[in-house]
C-alpha cells in the first residue's frame, strides 16, 4: 500500500501535467473542424478542392495557436511556475 508521502506526491505530479492532457485530442477536434467546415463549403459551393484545403490550413493554425498558448508561459509570468 502507497504511504500518504507518495499520494501528496502523485498529486502534485498529476496537477503538473493536468493542463497539458487534453492537447492532442484538442488539436486533433481542432483540425477536424476546420476539415469538416472547408469539406462542407466545397459542396455547397462546388469549389472543389479549394475550400477543403483552405480549412485543412486554418485547422491547422488554429491547433499549433491553441498548443502554443498552452505551453508557453504567459508573457509577464518570467518562467517561474
């Protein structure tokens, strides 16, 4: 059985990595919409492929935007946590 060092620890670690365990299924949704949007706009308007590229790129944009935001520090925090 953990002692109750080792929980307060596994605790920590775990409000560590929390903001950063939802990157990959947000970039991933991110993309997705873009792809979905720009799939549906050639459709309705008949430009096909263009529209499905042009949301492939902002879906993309938009996923390394929100992943940079994410792990970067905020401009006034000097690094420190």
């Amino acid at each position: 059985m953990p002692e109750p060092a080792d929980r307060s620890s596994f605790a920590e670690a775990m409000r560590k990595v929390a903001p950063y365990l939802n990157l990959g299924w947000n970039f991933a949704i991110t993309v997705g919409v873009g792809v979905a949007v720009g799939w549906w706009l050639d459709r309705w308007l008949k430009t096909s492929p263009w529209l499905l590229l042009g949301g492939i790129l902002l879906g993309m944009v938009g996923a390394f935007v929100s992943f940079f935001r994410a792990v970067m520090p905020p401009k006034g925090a000097g690094g420190k946590p």
